[in-house]
C-alpha cells in the first residue's frame, strides 16, 4: 500500500512539475511583461518571475497545480516585489508613484480617442521594444529579447548563433545591467525612436518565429507557440508601422510559412518533410493573408527586402501543387537576390538546396554539391547539424550512399533536436 501510495504522490509531483514548465513556456513572456508593467523596472521583472518560477516548482508538487499558474505566478511576483520595496524601505514612494500612474491612466483615457495608430496596447511588444533599446548592442538586444520574451535557454540561444553558453550568458546580464544604468523606462517608445529600433524589433520577431518553426533543441520539432506569437506581434507592427516594406514582407513570410504548419508533423508528432506532406492540410486562409502581405510589400515599388525575398521563396511553394510542379528556377532566383543584399552561409546553403531541384543544366544534385563544399570552411556552418544534413542528401541522390550515411550520422551527432536526430539517423541507416 505505502509502494502505491509512494508511486502516485510521485507521479502527481512530476505531472505538476510538468505543468510549471509548460505554463513557463507559455506564458512567461506575458508575465515578465505584466511585471515590467508593474514595477517599471526590466531587470527587476525578469528576476522576480524567475523567482515565482522557483517556488512553483517546490510548490506545485506539493499543494497541487493552481487552476490558473500564469497568474499565480504572476501574483506571487507581485508580493516579492513588495517585500522586495519594503525592504528597500521605498514601499511607500512605490505606492505613491503607482497611485499617480493610475491617475494618469485614468485621465489619458477619458480624454483619449478611440484608438491612437501610434500607441503600443500590447505589453509584450512594449517589452520587445524596451529590450531592443539602442542603449544595447544589436548582439545583446537579440540574446535579452530571445530569452526574456521568447522563453529560450541560454544553451538554445548560444546554439542559435553557434557561440559559447557563456558568451549568451554575459550577454544578457550586460544587457540587464545596461537598462538598469540607463533607466530605460517600461513604455511606449515615441514614433521617431520607435523607427530606430524597428530593425531590431523586426530582426526578434524573425528569431521567435523561426525557433517555433524548427526547434533548436528538445524534443518537440516545432514550437508553434512561438510562432503564433510572433505572427500576432508583427501583425500589430504591421498596423503601426504601415508605411514600412518589410514589415509587410516579414508577416508575409511568417503566415505563408505558418500555413505549411498543420501539414509538417503527424498525429504522433513526427516530422513530415516537404516532399510527404498532404498539401490539403495548408492553411488557405494563412496563405491568403501571406499573398495579400507581400503584394502589400512589393507595391510600395521599392524593390524587396530580405524578409520579403524569403517571403517570394515561401510563396513558390505555396502555388505549387506537389513538389515536382514547384518553380524551382524562381526559388533560385530570390536566393540569388537575397545573396545579393543579406549574404550568409545558411543563405547559399538553402540556394544549393533549390539549385539541387532545378532542372539542369543549371540544376541538379551534383551541381548543388559543388556549392555545398564551397562553404566547407564556413566557422558558421562549422558546429551545427544543416551543413552535413544537406550534403547527405546530395551524395544519397547522387547514389553515394557510404558517403551520405556518415553525413548524415554527423548531422545527427551535432543536433540538439531529438525529433530531428531521429529522422537523420534513420537516414543514416538507410543511406539516403
């Protein structure tokens, strides 16, 4: 009785831990925000979350899974942070303060119009802009934003950009202390500054989308969560900043990318590669709001940007009915572009992918191979899984099977993803 009684406390305890990570993983960038909100102060709104976070973990298990975590954890943030201001011996100045803001709500409603085209009525983009604050590097803006508003490990973020934990590490902490010093304020930043950081802000939202897209870690391929939160973001960057081209471009790669979501894993939630996947289960309508932001983009006549270039690619495929009627040559096309104005290696990489399914004499498995090797001294490419990945496939077509197996067990050995190592090992077994 007592081995019993032992097995479902301690199944009830892991459910509950399992619960603190999911609600974590969910919410925290809302929380973090509300916090923000709360005591004005960034750093502090970080440090209290991961504190609530620290007590659900003891507690969860202990007293039972709250019906709403997000706001206990929320709650309990909000008491450390009163006790904290207590201590401080600046309760009372804190109150104070809150009390006036309230006012000034109160008053800037009555007195506001229905809606301001400037206002940011979103407190987590609030807390995208504030950590993309020109006070920090770009490299820190987009390490703070990652972990604080996308919920990423620092060993996801550091693998992200193929650098050290540690580098990621000292990275957000500079940036912490660095808003702290400056007194970056929680708030809406005006238009002008606004446009300043739109880059950054824009270059996040990417980040996010594409973490949820192909996880860089865990055992889930895809994070769809994170995508869905930063299609929402953009599309309110999008209605605050219309007269910009590739905010446009970027909600439309986001949802024509998005529309292939419900097609990308099966019922037990394993990857199914392009080639596989039913085209019926495309989101139709994701593929309409794509095509309508991109044409949104192209019409301001000022040619493409990066965003909208990958946005073009993900159009391609969203016309074509299966994979042999996919216009490969125009795929190629706006990697060329993209080559052009926003050169990297992952950018030539994902080039000798279409240039592999491209008729020849152009295309072709072996003419994408001799690209391939041309980026085999690349530092970026140097670590993760994509590189080995893509060669196997073109040493399989090209029947060198010896050759892709090893590419494809490297592939597996590098990745941090356990959905994506077990499709590259079961290439690997198969050769191709």
């Amino acid at each position: 009785m007592t081995d019993a009684h032992d097995e479902t406390a301690r199944r009830a305890a892991d459910s509950a831990r399992r619960a603190v990570v999911a609600v974590w993983r969910i919410e925290s960038a809302r929380i973090v925000a509300t916090l923000a909100r709360y005591t004005g102060d960034f750093a502090l709104a970080e440090d209290l979350a991961q504190d609530a976070l620290a007590d659900a973990l003891v507690q969860w298990p202990a007293q039972g899974t709250p019906r709403n975590g997000a706001a206990w954890l929320t709650a309990v943030a909000k008491r450390k942070a009163i006790d904290r201001w207590r201590r401080q011996e600046r309760f009372a100045e804190r109150v104070e303060a809150m009390g006036l803001d309230l006012e000034r709500a109160q008053d800037e409603a009555a007195d506001a119009v229905p809606w301001d085209p400037d206002e940011i009525d979103d407190d987590v983009l609030r807390l995208v802009f504030t950590a993309c604050h020109p006070v920090l590097s770009q490299q820190a803006r987009v390490a703070l934003t990652l972990r604080v508003v996308a919920g990423l490990e620092t060993t996801e973020i550091a693998r992200l950009f193929m650098v050290p934990v540690a580098t990621i590490q000292q990275r957000i902490v500079r940036a912490k202390q660095a808003l702290a010093e400056a007194q970056v304020p929680f708030e809406t930043p005006a238009r002008p500054e606004r446009q300043q950081r739109l880059g950054a802000v824009l270059g996040v939202l990417y980040l996010i989308f594409t973490e949820g897209h192909a996880a860089t870690a865990g055992d889930d391929w895809m994070r769809p969560e994170l995508s869905r939160e930063a299609i929402r973001l953009a599309r309110i960057v999008a209605a605050l900043q219309p007269d910009v081209p590739e905010v446009h471009g970027l909600l439309a790669l986001m949802e024509l990318t998005a529309a292939r979501f419900p097609a990308r894993i099966d019922a037990r939630g394993e990857p199914v590669l392009l080639a596989e996947q039913d085209r019926r289960r495309w989101d139709r309508g994701a593929i309409r709001r794509g095509r309508a932001a991109l044409e949104r983009a192209e019409g301001f006549g000022r040619g493409l940007g990066p965003y909208a270039l990958q946005a073009t690619i993900a159009q391609a495929h969203a016309d074509a009915s299966d994979l042999a009627s996919t216009d490969w040559a125009r795929i190629v096309a706006a990697y060329e572009g993209l080559e052009q104005i926003a050169p990297s290696p992952v950018v030539t990489l994902n080039r000798a992918v279409a240039v592999s399914m491209a008729p020849a004499p152009d295309g072709g498995p072996a003419a994408a191979l001799a690209i391939v090797d041309g980026l085999a001294g690349e530092k970026a490419l140097a670590v993760g899984h994509l590189l080995p990945s893509v060669r196997g496939e073109l040493l399989a077509r090209l029947g060198r099977d010896d050759e892709a197996r090893a590419e494809f067990a490297l592939a597996a050995e590098r990745t941090e993803n356990a959905r994506e190592r077990a499709v590259l090992l079961a290439k690997a077994a198969a050769g191709r």
